[in-house]
C-alpha cells in the first residue's frame, strides 16, 4: 500500500492524460489524439515514476522524450506551427485542434492543476537552455525585465495579422517557416540570455510569450511546491537552488515569483531536513 501511495501522482497524471486522450479521441474522431495524449501522458509518468525512485536525470528524461516529440514530430515532420503564432493561426480559421488544442491543455487550463509544470518537463526551448552551465541564477532577478514578455506577445499577434494581411493564400507555408525561425531565434535568444546574466532561465523569465498564459493560471493550481513549516530550519539552500527564483520557503500563493515556480523540485534535492513536498 506505501508503494502505491508513493507512485500515486504519476498515476494519476498519467490518468488524466489518458482521459484527455479518450475525449479527444472521441469528440473528434481522430485516432491521433488518442496517441498523441498516451505517449506524452506515458512518458511523464514513467519519467515522474524515476524521478520518485531516485534516478538522478529523470527530469531530463521527460524533456526529451516529451520535447523533442513536440518539435520533431509535430512541428517539424507533421508541419503543425506548435509556437504562440500557430495558435493565433488556427483560432482564425476556426479550427479547434492542433495548437488550440496544445495550448488549452498545456497553457490555458493545465496550468490549473499542474502550473508552470510545463516549462519544466514538456518545453523544447528549456530543454536545450537546461543543459547550459547556470542551472542556479548567478545574479539576482532583473524584474523590470520581466514586462518585456508581454511586449513578445503583443508582437506575436502583430506578426500573426501581418502575414494574414500580407500573404492570405500561402498562410500555412509560411506558418511553417515561421515555427522554424522562430524557434532558431529563441535558441539564440535564450542562449545568448544564458550566459550574459549566467542564468539557463533567463529567457523564460524575460522574453517567453507563453507564460502570458501560464501565470494567471499557475495562482490557482492543485500541484504546488509547499515547505512543512514545523520541520523548515529557514537554511535558504532551496531558495538558492530555486532556478526561477521563488520565494520556496514561504506557502502562500502570493509568495514572490510564486507563479514562476516550474516543479523541477531543486529546492526539494537541496533541503538537508526533507521540508518540502
């Protein structure tokens, strides 16, 4: 029974991926949801299942497995524009699949129970930053920068109008180029971010669309990061672990940059006395 209890979350998110996948599959049709959802669903179990048992690179594991499907596979081989103007694009043709659908369950809706969880296990663009040198900011958080990001949304949806306006019949080709150039030029972004504030997130924390999204959502989510206070000797090794920053050691949802946290659980690997859960 305490190995069940232990291994009860990646069950349960692993459920819910399944119901997702049987919905979709349904409402819509299309056997790939149904494929689609099971092998992400899947792939984060197993990879959270590890991560429980102790292996060391098991978030790293759900990256790339999730990752580079997202790329490769939907972006790349099937040509689905997976970038903030790919939504943008589909909801203007009044399509609700593809990036609509990514977005509601990842970005919009998800965020309600799993918060930024997304920019800690599914996103391609961290998945390449978190192998860079500063897995911990060398420096302390620049928060004006952080308005900027809405300045990139903004954009996204000037950009989207632009090339509707300017090229209405040839939109899915050059939605396509644009998810190939625009994940080039978030590389180079994040990369060059990386190691001029020596901070792998710096580009999630300044120059990210989506979480436009994810914040407003990531206040009011189920799966939260949270310290027992009783056992908490206030050492700070989890704050400084922290690579988005967040106030660990404080439990109110109102807790500094508490919105940003990504439940990479480094604070949890730094606490000497087991607080966090």
């Amino acid at each position: 029974m305490e190995k069940i209890k232990k291994y009860l979350m990646p069950l349960v998110l692993w459920l819910i991926f399944e119901t997702v996948a049987v919905v979709l599959w349904r409402m819509l049709d299309n056997r790939f949801y149904l494929l689609n959802f099971t092998y992400i669903g899947t792939a984060i179990a197993i990879g959270l299942g590890l991560y429980i048992a102790g292996a060391k690179y098991a978030r790293t594991l759900i990256q790339l497995t999730v990752g580079l499907y997202m790329l490769v596979y939907l972006g790349i081989i099937c040509r689905e524009n997976m970038q903030i103007e790919g939504l943008w694009y589909y909801l203007s043709l009044g399509i609700f699949q593809a990036a609509a659908i990514h977005y509601m369950v990842a970005k919009i809706g998800g965020p309600l129970l799993f918060g930024r969880g997304w920019c800690g296990y599914a996103c391609w663009t961290a998945m390449v930053l978190d192998f860079l040198p500063y897995k911990t900011p060398k420096n302390p958080r620049i928060e004006k920068l952080g308005h900027f990001r809405i300045v990139v949304f903004m954009f996204s949806i000037l950009y989207f109008f632009m090339l509707s306006w300017l090229y209405p019949n040839d939109l899915e080709t050059l939605m396509f180029i644009s998810f190939i150039g625009g994940n080039i030029i978030y590389y180079l972004v994040g990369i060059a971010l990386a190691f001029m504030i020596k901070d792998n997130r710096a580009f999630c924390k300044y120059v990210c669309p989506i979480t436009v999204f994810l914040k407003p959502a990531s206040y009011f989510a189920l799966m939260r990061v949270k310290v027992e206070e009783s056992a908490c000797i206030s050492c700070g090794k989890c704050k400084k672990a922290c690579p988005m920053d967040v106030d660990v050691i404080n439990n109110r949802r109102s807790r500094k940059n508490g919105t940003e946290c990504i439940l990479c659980f480094e604070c949890k690997k730094a606490c000497p006395v087991r607080a966090i859960r």
